[in-house]
C-alpha cells in the first residue's frame, strides 16, 4: 500500500461503509435525489476523506484535527438516518444496522485520535 492511511483499519471500515450508504440510497424516492440522498452520501464520504487526508498531514496536531472532522461528518451521517427513518425511507433495521457501523467507526475513529495527541 503506497499512501499511510491505506493501513489504517478505520479508514478501510468507512470506504465499505460509503458504499453501504450509496446502496442504501438506491431505495430512495426521486423526490429525494436532491434533498436528503446527496447530503448523506457526502456526508458519509467524507469520513474517509477526512482521514485520509489528515493521515498526509505534517504534524499529528493537524491529523487529529481532521480526524475529528471525520467524526463530526460520522455524527452528520447519524442525523440523516434519523431522517430517513422518520421520513419512513429506511426500516427500523436498516437504521440499526447503519448505526452500529457508525458507532464503530466513530469509536475507532477517537482512539486513533487520542492515540496520536498523545505522541
């Protein structure tokens, strides 16, 4: 693996995610392709973006700070389940299982942010 976040299980864990996400969209009804189906996709994208992009920082200060964007964007992912949930887009599983995905990925996702400001 050429670039350090390749490595990196969290950031492994939330490009599968990105998918589950893109295919769960798929379900959506038209009139959400412009609402609620592109912010939960850039939502969820963006997770791993944040941390491969931090993981190329020059300092660990500035790494956990996109790590915590990371999170924050996890956090952004969580709303729209519940909105997706509450608009009756998604079943009570399916939110479930999202969440707990989440839940993992924010997890991992602060360790390695703790881990790294304590170097």
């Amino acid at each position: 693996m050429a670039f350090k976040f390749e490595e990196l299980k969290v950031w492994q864990l939330s490009i599968s995610f990105s998918r589950k996400i893109h295919d769960l969209t798929l379900s959506f009804p038209r009139d959400e392709l412009y609402i609620l189906t592109p912010q939960i996709k850039r939502a969820a994208d963006s997770i791993a973006r944040n941390i491969a992009e931090g993981s190329t920082g020059h300092s660990n200060r500035e790494f956990a700070d996109f790590l915590r964007y990371a999170i924050r964007s996890a956090i952004e992912v969580v709303s729209c389940l519940y909105i997706a949930k509450e608009r009756e887009l998604i079943s009570q599983g399916a939110f479930e299982e999202h969440y707990d995905d989440l839940t993992i990925i924010i997890r991992m996702t602060q360790a390695l942010r703790n881990s790294i400001l304590k170097e």
